[in-house]
C-alpha cells in the first residue's frame, strides 16, 4: 500500500503544459528539429489527454468495432455472494471465473476480508496466472450529508480505495453519490423503487454540491493513481442518468466517467442507457435467472449491445448475476447468452 499520498504525488506528478515548456525544454531545444518535435507531439499528448479524452476515446473505440474486435466480459464476485451467508473469498471468485472462461474479473470491495498489500499482490498474482484480467473495483460511499465530517470521512474511504485499484493494477472503479438515507430500510427502498424522500430542510442542489465537490477532492490522487472514476447510476442522485451526467458534466474530468448498471435503470430503461452510454467507462450486466432478491427485469441483450456500439463504448461489460438459482450453474449460461448478443453486432 502506498505509504503516504505526499511521497506518492512526489513521484508521480504530472507535467503541465507550462512545466513542458518552460521547465524541461529549454530553447536550445526549440532550434533543434527533433527535440523540436518532441516537444510538439508531448504539447499534443498533454492538451489531447485534457481536452478531448472522450471524443478521442470514442473514435478509438469506433475503430474498434469496425475491424471486429471481439467483446471482453468479466464476472463481479457479488455474483457468487450477493450478500447471502458468509462472503465467498476473492481466491474462490478468481478460480471459478477462470474455469468459465471470463476474460476479467471486476471485484466487490465489501467482499475482501484483507485489505494488506501482501494480500493484493497474491490476488493479482492469482488472477494472472489465469490469465485473468483484474479490471474493475466496485466501492461504496455516501456523499449525500449536510455533515462535513462524514463527507470527509468518505472522501478518505475513496481515496483508499482507489490506491487499492492501483495496486491490484485496475484501471477503473465503481462509485456512488450516496442517497439521503430517509429510508433506512434498503429493502424497503427498492419497494419504493429507489425513491426517497429529502433530508427536510435541504435541496437537491444542496446535495449535488456535496458530491460534486467531494468527488473534486478525489480526483487528484485518482489520476495519480491512473485509476478511472466510473459514478454509478445506483439510486441517490445516481438514480437516473440525467443526475449521473450533471455531475460528471459540471466536474469535467476525464478521470471521472460513468459505470453504466444495466439494472438500475427502473424506467425509460433504453433511453436512459442511450443517455449514458457515451459517458461509460465500464458496464455492470445484470441477469436475474430465478428471479431477482427485489425486482427482475427482462433485459434486452440485443438492443444493449447495439446501444453500447453505437455509442462507441468498447470496454469491459461485467456479469453482475442477481437472481437465486445456482450461480454455479446460472453465470456459464448468462455467459454465453452475452457472448450471443455481442457477437451479433
């Protein structure tokens, strides 16, 4: 684990266009062409890398699509837990993804029981020598609070969990804007179908100034890290797309882009996953065979598919299974009806 954010950000700042051309090149770098040309094309690298990530980043993808590149998928290890008994080992998880075949692995972080550094390298070791990709981390915090404190002391959870990701090398992690919490029940929150009612005295501009700014204090040791901030659309203001985008517009940080949870979405659920598919960075699948714990949806694998591709999304789509048959039985199958609806487009 990294010792401490300050030694951290000491080795591993980033140059601003500035420091590119005032503190390392100097002049006599500027008379000679190749040195010239370096100092142009790392200019282009930074402002492309500031300015237009995400045009860039769908074009690529686009690319992508049109010369047949196949779709990676990787299982979460909720999907052989989903909170039910004790927590199934991450060790477990690795070995049953492998021996499905997966391409990846995207892990729950409630589901760790070590949090050690020795702990995530043997993980990473375990999951390589399946050849198995560790490629999402899946978090919770709450920043939805008029208390300070506690929204500090979610930023400091954040925070340590994107130096996880780091060391477990996964590029990208699930976060939550958190929910007012005026319904404690959670199970009585999904009969209400996700909605709550406000903390009486405030707003919901009051609440997306919570997160916005605290996602803000987030962002610096993410990019550090090389870890992608994916906000989830999972209730609170993440409960439809239109909250999701207005904070990841009004932050403006290609460190900060969205996970796309096809489950989530109780109504308009198409035209909500069309809205957000530009912004995602990584893709939750949800599948219910059995019947899901608090609602079941007929999800149109198909129709997702040619929505994520005519979005131009080209990253990892991630089996999250949610219904009570046997997972060991029930994920294969969802596998291989993904694996149909993506190799259609």
């Amino acid at each position: 684990m990294i010792s401490s954010r300050q030694e951290f950000s000491g080795k591993y700042s980033k140059l601003s266009i500035k420091q590119i051309g005032a503190g390392t090149y100097s002049r006599s770098h500027m008379h000679n062409p190749a040195k010239r040309r370096t100092f142009v094309q790392a200019c282009a690298l930074t402002l492309g890398s500031s300015i237009v990530p995400r045009l860039h980043q769908r074009a690529t993808a686009q690319e992508s699509h049109d010369h047949g590149r196949s779709q990676r998928f990787s299982v979460s290890t909720y999907s052989f837990w989903q909170f039910r008994g004790p927590k199934v080992p991450i060790e477990t998880c690795i070995d049953h993804a492998a021996r499905m075949n997966f391409d990846g692995l995207e892990i729950l972080e409630m589901q760790m029981t070590d949090s050690s550094n020795p702990y995530l390298q043997q993980l990473k070791r375990q999951a390589h020598s399946h050849g198995l990709a560790l490629c999402g981390f899946s978090t919770h915090q709450g920043f939805v609070s008029p208390d300070s404190t506690r929204r500090q002391d979610n930023i400091k959870k954040t925070i340590a969990s994107i130096e996880q990701a780091y060391c477990l090398g996964i590029p990208t992690m699930r976060i939550n804007t958190g929910r007012w919490g005026t319904i404690k029940s959670f199970d009585t929150l999904m009969a209400n179908r996700g909605i709550e009612p406000r903390l009486e005295g405030y707003t919901d501009d009051d609440a997306y100034k919570w997160v916005i700014q605290s996602i803000e204090e987030c962002l610096p040791v993410a990019e550090k890290c090389g870890v992608v901030l994916g906000l989830e659309n999972h209730w609170g203001l993440g409960r439809t797309a239109t909250g999701v985008l207005k904070i990841i517009e009004a932050i403006q940080s290609p460190w900060l882009q969205a996970t796309l949870d096809t489950g989530n979405f109780l109504e308009d659920m198409y035209q909500q996953m069309e809205a957000l598919a530009p912004a995602a960075c990584f893709v939750q699948a949800k599948t219910y065979n059995g019947g899901g714990t608090w609602y079941t949806l007929d999800i149109d694998y198909p129709q997702v598919a040619t929505i994520l591709h005519d979005a131009g999304y080209n990253g990892w789509v991630s089996l999250e299974f949610e219904g009570k048959d046997d997972p060991l039985i029930a994920i294969p199958k969802n596998l291989k009806l993904l694996r149909h609806a993506f190799d259609r487009q």
